[in-house]
C-alpha cells in the first residue's frame, strides 16, 4: 500500500501574491522568463481558484453553532 500524505494548507493570501508576482513578471520580463512566470502564475491562479470551490460556505463569517448559540 502506497502511504498518502496529507494536504498542505496554504492561505488563499499567499496563493494570490504568487499568482500577482507571476503575472507581472510574465508582462515585464523577456520571453524565457516570461513562459515560466505565465505557467507559474496559472498554476498558482488554478490552486487559487480550486481552493475556493472546495471550501464550504456554511457558517462563513460568522461564530455561532448551526443552532445560532455561540460555540
């Protein structure tokens, strides 16, 4: 039996730094730099994005129980 690892947790902040540092310099640099920044920054964007659509939305923004007490 192959050993799993678990998942890493990584803050949505940090996800969208990596992706805004990628795409500037894929606008600013030369052409070689710029392909691996373009590639660099999708990857973190899809992360970014993939992130979001697995997180739920109940209880977001708020302490309370499902009930309305507090916890």
């Amino acid at each position: 039996m192959i050993p799993t690892v678990p998942p890493i947790a990584v803050s949505r902040p940090l996800l969208f730094g990596l992706l805004a540092v990628g795409a500037v310099v894929a606008i600013v640099a030369p052409q070689p730099t710029s392909s691996f920044a373009a590639g660099f920054a999708v990857g973190a964007g899809s992360v970014f994005v993939i992130s979001f659509l697995k997180t739920s939305r109940d209880g977001r923004g708020s302490e309370s129980g499902a009930d309305g007490s507090a916890p």
